[in-house]
C-alpha cells in the first residue's frame, strides 16, 4: 500500500459506484447499466412500463435483457434494435440502447439514443443524466452541464445532479460557478452534509483554508460522524501544524469507521514521527488484520518497527510473512537478512541477501553484507572477492572502497587496506571517511606521521572535526609528544561534543601525561561514568589510581578492564605488579 492522498477526492464521495466512476472519466465498459441514486428510482419506474409493450416488442427486450446479463453486447444489441424497430416511441428502448453503447466504447452512437429518448420523455431524468455523462466525457461540458440544469428544473431536490455538475465545473476550473452550484442545492436542502462538505472541499481548492475548515465543521455539525468531513479536518489540522489535533480527529475517524485503513495509516504516520512506535505498531496490525490485501506492506512495515525495538524474533516473523507474500519484496528481504544475521542464523540469513535483485537500491548492502559474513565464516577470499566485484560496477561509491579495505585490515594486511583507501579518494579526495580511516590504518601499520598527516588533511576540510582533532590529540598524548598542542586540540574536540567519552579520556590521558594527576583523575572518572563498559579508558583511570598511590583502586580498575578485553596481555602484566 504506497501512500495515497489521504484526503477524500470530491469524485470518491460523491461517485457512489465503480460504473459511475468508470464512466465519468474513460467511460469504457461497465458490467452493470447506469443507474444511480435518485434518478434510478425513476428508471426504475420507466423500466416497468417496459412491461407493457407490444408483446413481440417485449419479447425481444426480454432477449436483450438477457443478452445484456451474458455480457453478449452483440446479441443485446441485435435484440434491443428489433424491439426498436417494431416500437420507436418507448423512450426506454432508446435509454436502453444509448447505455449498451456506452458498454461497447461507442459514445457517439450512445449520444445520439440518449438524445432520441430525451425528445421522447422531457422529463426523464435517468436519461437526461446518462446523456450529461457522455456529453463529459466526449469533451462535451457545456451540453452535459445543460443537460444537469434542466435536471434542477425538474427536480429540484436531485442532489447527485448538483454534485455531478459541480464537479464538472471544477474540473473547467470554474470554481466559482461551482460553488454557485452548490449553494444551490444548500437552499433546496441546507441540511445536506455532503453539500457542506463538497463547499469545503471546494474552497480548500482555492486555497481558502479558513473558509473550508469553516464549512467542515458545518458539516460535522449536522452529522457529526461525517467521516469525510473529519478526514479533511484532519488533514487541515495537519497543514496548520496542529498534529496533536490531527491525532484527535483521526481517533474519532477510527472510531466511527474501524474499517479505515487510510486513517490508521496516517495516525501510524504521526505516531512514528513522534516516535509513538508502539501506537504505530498497533495501527499497521489493525490494518494487517482486518485488510488481508495489505498483508504484504503492512508486514514489512511492522517489521521496521519491530526492528528499532529490538524484538528480533517478532521482526524476524513480520518479515518472513511479507517474503511468503511476495518473494520479490527486494526491501522486505533486505531486512529479513539483517534480523536474520541478528540472530545468528547466518545460513539464512545469506539466503535472504543473495535473493535481494541487482535492480534493487538494497543490492549494494545486501552483498556488503554477503562479503563481510562470508569473511566471518571463515572464506575471507570470497567475502573480498565479491566486494571487489561490486567495487568494478560502482568505482564512484566511496563506500565500498571503505568496506573492502576493513577486510584486509581486518586480517592486518595494512598495505593493502592503504592501497584501496588511496584509490577511493583518487575518486573522491574530499572523503573526511575515506581520509579518517586511512590515518587509523596507517596508525596500525606504525606508520605514524602519515597517519597524522593525513588527519591533518581532513582537518583541512572540515576543521571541526571532532574525531580528527581526538585522534591527532590522543594520538601524540599516546606517543608522550607535543602534548601542549595535544592538549589544545583535544579541548577544541570537546567544545563540540563536550559529552564523548573517548575525547574527555583523551584530555585525561593528556594530563596524566603531562604529570597533572588531580585533573587526570577527574577526566578520567568522568569518562569512565560516560562509558563504564570501555575497557582502554578503565585502564586509563587504574593507571591514574595508580601513579596516585591508589594501589587497591588501581586494581578494582585493571580487573575490570581485563574482563572487558581479555587480550590485554600488557594489562596482566600490570595486574601482576600491584600486590594483593
């Protein structure tokens, strides 16, 4: 389900079936006759006198009613012109007649035994409104709205022929007019719901905000279930930025009609934009339940929020059910994948990567995601050869360069990791990614002014960098070097993001450094309290303790850091020198 106008079009109101749609706009074949509302009373009325025609006359309209209900246009027609033929004065045969043409696409033809019956029967009203629906949609307005005017004469309280020519009019873009028409019917009938309603949609076309919400609540005034009317309000609400309105009126829309899916829709809208995502859920599951033809969307998109819940299992079933749906659902693939891999069931989950198409805005991720899994399961020439393929058909995605390399650097093949990272920014120089992590690799590599060169380039195009302004910051504070500038470029870090654990354990570890340990300790504390789940900056704070004389908190700090990172064999080794 793509979203759709939201709003009740004028010609969904007021065109009360599929027939009268069909021909009001292409006016191609329709399985029933056109009749409508009021007017089919009338015909109705007109189709009894039928009864009394000349017996052969009524034989063949009984054959060609038959015919009609085969769908066997030829035979009806046959039928229809013998009867015809033996009675030309029944304005019924030739209504009958001008609605089989219409069936078959010959409007010219319909136009002409609509005209016949109308000069037959005045005051046939099913005629004259059958006849005005052709004149429309043969480029005809001005007749079809001649043929509706002669309708308010004889019956003044016909109100779909008021609608039906409204909305020809607005169709002209004599809104004006329109309305006129419309304020018509309101002194026939100022009781009429949907004329206020159409009044307001009229005005909303005009961009006459205040004055549509004005007649929207006459509207609801009258009838204060009008479901169109509040599903406007809503909209109006949303467009002056009253969401919380909005909210209120979609309830109600949802309370008189729970069957509204295009309401719960839009209030799922707002509850994701508000970050509601559990009232969102309950939305797309009423729409999933009670609109099995929605199944598909509605999983996929109940999945998504399953998914920033955290509820794997639950998003892991939501995506199998748009999948079982269609198999082609590249997006619903995509994250049935990554929920997959989530939950470490690889097998499948490099199944539902590989279905993603090439065509698909998924693909590029999705086979990321095949290489890096590949590189886990223990086949890292598969997993890089087919980055590498992706690579040859987007030399343009700064990206993939990023991606490929990490799988060399990954398995410490620095040098090769470089290479890669220089051709991405041979394509794309201004990279701050590309650039930031080609100073880590060359960092790794113990390559250490290029790698500060490097982030000084960054730095260059983006002196506000956070991360590079750390990394050079630490990074001499480290290596026990120019540790006033360090220090400088670590406290310009930190005015941009004054709560980042990793930069206030720099400006820490920068003090501990430079022997100032009262203020290490209180940066490192306060880093620690920022991630107390970081193993470097707890060994940072136990070798603060430390060189404090705090032997037994040193300990608390480098026990706890081993459990984080039990690989920190240089942390053992301290362990080991501080006495139990």
């Amino acid at each position: 389900m793509q979203r759709q106008n939201f709003g009740f079009s004028l010609f969904a109101v007021f065109l009360t079936s599929a027939c009268a749609v069909i021909i009001a706009t292409s006016m191609l074949a329709c399985s029933q006759p056109l009749m409508r509302g009021k007017t089919a009373v009338k015909a109705s009325a007109t189709q009894d006198s039928a009864k009394v025609l000349p017996p052969k006359v009524y034989y063949h309209f009984l054959a060609g009613e038959t015919c009609m209900n085969r769908q066997d246009w030829d035979c009806a027609k046959k039928e229809f012109m013998s009867a015809q033929a033996l009675d030309n004065s029944s304005s019924y045969l030739n209504m009958q007649l001008a609605q089989l043409h219409v069936l078959t696409g010959e409007l010219d033809t319909a136009a002409v035994w609509a005209e016949q019956a109308i000069r037959l029967d005045q005051e046939n009203t099913a005629c004259r409104f059958l006849l005005g629906r052709i004149y429309a949609a043969l480029k005809r307005p001005e007749d079809a709205l001649q043929q509706y005017r002669a309708i308010f004469e004889l019956d003044p309280t016909d109100e779909e022929s008021y609608f039906t020519a409204a909305m020809l009019l607005q169709q002209q873009k004599n809104i004006d007019e329109a309305v006129a028409t419309i304020k018509m019917l309101l002194k026939v009938n100022p009781r009429s719901a949907p004329a206020w309603f159409y009044l307001g949609a009229l005005y909303s076309d005009m961009g006459k905000q205040g004055k549509a919400k004005k007649y929207y609540l006459k509207t609801l005034d009258i009838d204060p279930q009008y479901e169109p009317a509040l599903v406007n309000m809503a909209l109006q609400y949303e467009a002056d930025g009253d969401i919380d309105q909005a909210i209120e009126i979609l309830i109600k829309i949802i309370d008189v009609n729970p069957d509204n899916y295009r309401a719960r829709d839009k209030l799922a809208f707002f509850y994701l934009n508000r970050g509601r995502l559990q009232d969102a859920l309950e939305q797309y599951q009423a729409i999933s339940r009670d609109n099995p033809q929605y199944v598909e969307e509605m999983s996929l998109k109940i999945g998504l929020i399953l998914y920033d819940l955290e509820r794997w299992q639950e998003a892991e079933l939501s995506f199998a059910a748009a999948v079982e749906k269609n198999s082609r659902n590249d997006r619903a693939q995509y994250f049935y994948g990554i929920v997959l891999e989530r939950l470490k069931r690889n097998k499948e989950a490099r199944l539902a990567f590989a279905a993603v198409p090439p065509d698909s805005k998924f693909y590029r991720q999705a086979r990321v995601h095949l290489g890096y899994m590949l590189d886990e399961a223990g086949e890292p020439e598969s997993g890089r050869q087919m980055l590498q393929e992706l690579l040859a058909g987007n030399k343009d995605d700064p990206e993939l360069y990023y991606y490929l390399a990490s799988l060399y650097e990954k398995d410490a093949q620095y040098l090769k990791a470089i290479e890669i990272l220089k051709q991405g920014l041979a394509v794309k120089p201004a990279s701050e990614e590309l650039l930031f992590y080609l100073a880590v690799v060359y960092d790794k590599a113990q390559r250490y002014d290029e790698s500060i060169t490097t982030m000084q380039q960054l730095l260059i195009l983006n002196k506000k960098n956070p991360e590079a302004l750390n990394f050079i910051g630490y990074s001499w504070a480290d290596r026990n070097i120019n540790l006033d500038e360090a220090e400088k470029m670590i406290k310009r870090a930190l005015v941009l993001k004054p709560q980042d654990a990793y930069i206030t354990d720099s400006l820490g570890w920068v003090y501990f450094r430079q022997g100032r340990l009262p203020e290490a300790i209180e940066a490192l504390e306060k880093a620690f309290a920022l991630a107390p789940d970081e193993a470097t900056i707890t060994e940072h704070l136990g070798d603060a303790y430390l060189r404090n004389n705090e032997p037994g908190r040193a300990r608390q700090m480098y026990e706890k850091a081993l459990k984080l990172d039990p690989s920190k064999d240089a942390l053992k080794k301290k362990l080991s020198g501080i006495p139990q």
